[in-house]
C-alpha cells in the first residue's frame, strides 16, 4: 500500500526506580504507583527485531517497562536491520529498531501488512550512538585517520599498517610493517549504511559505492552482526572494523581519531548528538516519519561524523489492535528521560535532546489505541 500524507501533527537494578515514572498508553500512565508497587493496566506479549547495534539499549528499555508494567513480556531479536524492516513490513514484528529509516520510494511501494492501509508509520530516531572505526595492532593503542585513509583501508588500496598515508597523520606511531585485514558486516546493516554514507559523503573521491546497508565491496573479511565484527577485530592482528561505540568500548579495542575540519576527534556521545541537532530532517514525509539528513562533511569544532542514528519503527495504526497499546506506551518509555538516561547508562549513546523528545512524543501520541 502507499503510506498517506497525514495533517501536521533498562538492563540494570537502577531500572526498577526509573521505571516507577513509567509511560503512558492511552493517555494516561502505564506504570504509574500506589505506595512502592507499580500499577499498570497493560497486559500481554510485544515481540520485535532489528538492529543489533541498540541491542543493549533494548534490553535496558525493556527491563525498565516491564518493571513497571509486570504483566508485559518484551522479546527482541537482535537480527540486524534489514531483517528487523523485513519483518515489520511483512507484519510479523509491530514495531522494529533498524539504522536506517525506510526511504521514502520504500514507503510509497509499500505494502505495510501490520498497519491499517491509508495511515502512516512513524519511524522515530531513539537511539543517537557514534560508529568507532576499531582496529586492533599489537603495539599500536591510538591512530588518526581521516576519510579518505579510512576509505583506502577498506577498499584495499592500503593494505599495509606502514603505509605513508597513515604515517603522515601518525607522525609519533611506531607502524608495523603488517597487513591490513578489513572487516565489515556479512548481512543487511544500517551500521553498514551509516558508514558507507559517510565515507562516500566525506572522501568521495576515494570512495565511490553509493551508500548501503550491504557491503558493496568484495574486499576484506565478512562478520554477522556488530558482535561478529567486534569479535573478528579482537581475535586478530592487523585488523580493521567499525562498530557501534558501545560495543567497541565493551570489548576494551583500540579506536581511531576522526579528522575533522583541523582536528582529529574522538568519539564520545556529545559529539555524536551534536551533528544530530546540527542536521536537518528529510523532506518529503510524513510528519510521523522524522528521518534526520546527516551532514558528514561538518568542520564544525567538537562534532563527530561517524554517527548511528536508529530508528525504532512502528505502525500509526494496526490491524491488530491489541499491539496498539503495548507498542505506544513502551515507545513512551523508549523516548521518556528515565528510558533514555537508563539506556545510556548502559549502552553509552547519546541522550535525544529535549526538541528532538517533543516531536517524538507527538508522533508517538497519534498511535491509535481504540
């Protein structure tokens, strides 16, 4: 079906305390409390998949909601990206994390078997992580890359850790003389999409594959899922990856300083949030659908370009109203400041700012429950 134009419009115990704010559903709260104990009318099963990079985030949401929802179980299938979009368009998942939004020729071809035909979907972007470039050499703790190096490492065209393109921006590193083992995602990924739109964005002279959620290249080494591809950087030597942050930071590997106009930045989640706030929506969507335009070429001082924006996907009605409910009030969490501070604590992403919560929630809100 062709989606309308509508008119405008937690993993740890700390979890428990946050959850007892709880969100809402059906306008009124879903984990509200009388005394110490959680209340909430909600009541039933909510399955959904995607991407693995906001698998610790999900968890951290998930125990949170169901915390103060006790008699809703949350299951999600960390499966990757391409997956987690297959299955909420076939309507076999009410809602889905993917690290791309649906392009809009995806949304127009349609069909959207699980939401009522003629409304929208809201695509909503929770989970803000910087992608580390990780690399692991025996010797070497810290490097600088810029764009074009990083494409060269990729593509093949440098495949040795002493190569001069990467002496010049390390003029203190000792180099091996060692092989370069590029790694990158085996299945469909946003992570992959997300690091390809700016290598193509930022050295496009080097990097000439348009951007996609599957490798384009047949260079390198395949891994599934960000735990494959963080696994096979630390299990080898001379190897390259890129990551979402969190799990680059909870396997202890080595990551790069991404150049940036003068400066070599590291990645950190104020550096990610603030290229966000500092780009655009899309043009041409609905107002539930708020697919940020990243700008990877920013100069702009203390901003980090590789960043991972995920989606947490989800129907603006279903014909299976019993999701209805569930889906708005554990997306409320998702986006509430107790569901994002929770995640970040764990899963070290960057907070949404409060402009950013605003439209979520008001997107969130036109979720039919009735």
């Amino acid at each position: 079906m062709k989606i309308s134009r509508i008119a405008q419009v937690g993993a740890v115990a700390a979890v428990a305390a946050l959850a007892l704010a709880g969100c809402a559903a059906n306008e009124t709260p879903a984990g509200g409390s009388t005394g110490d104990a959680p209340v909430s009318d909600l009541a039933g099963e909510l399955a959904g998949g995607g991407a693995s990079s906001q698998e610790v985030a999900v968890q951290a949401w998930t125990a949170g909601f169901q915390t103060a929802n006790p008699d809703v179980t949350i299951t999600y299938d960390p499966a990757g990206s391409g997956a987690g979009r297959e299955s909420f368009q076939a309507g076999a998942f009410p809602f889905a994390g993917s690290d791309r939004a649906f392009k809009i020729e995806e949304i127009e071809a349609g069909p959207f078997d699980g939401c009522v035909e003629g409304t929208d979907i809201l695509e909503l972007p929770t989970y803000i992580s910087p992608i580390a470039v990780i690399f692991n050499i025996e010797g070497v703790d810290e490097l600088n890359l810029d764009a074009a190096t990083i494409a060269g490492l990729f593509s093949g065209e440098i495949a040795n850790w002493n190569d001069a393109a990467i002496a010049e921006l390390n003029p203190d590193a000792t180099l091996p003389d060692l092989a370069v083992t590029p790694v990158h995602r085996a299945d469909d990924s946003g992570t992959t999409e997300n690091f390809t739109d700016y290598l193509f964005q930022a050295a496009p002279d080097a990097w000439t594959a348009e951007p996609d959620g599957v490798w384009p290249l047949t260079t390198g080494e395949a891994a599934q899922g960000t735990s494959g591809v963080v696994s096979a950087v630390a299990g080898g030597d001379g190897t390259v990856g890129y990551a979402d942050a969190s799990r680059a930071a909870e396997e202890g590997l080595s990551t790069a300083a991404i150049k940036v106009g003068d400066e070599f930045v590291t990645y950190s989640p104020e550096a990610a949030a603030a290229i966000v706030d500092a780009s655009p929506l899309e043009e041409g969507r609905a107002p539930t659908d708020l697919a940020i335009e990243l700008d990877r070429t920013s100069a702009e001082a203390g901003v980090y370009p590789i960043v991972l924006v995920s989606y947490m996907i989800a129907c603006q009605e279903y014909v299976d109203t019993a999701s209805a409910a569930l889906v708005k009030g554990f997306l409320q969490y998702v986006a509430s400041p107790e569901g994002q501070e929770e995640a970040a604590a764990v899963a070290g992403n960057a907070p949404i700012s409060e402009s950013l919560a605003a439209q979520i929630n008001t997107a969130i809100d036109t979720i039919v429950t009735e």
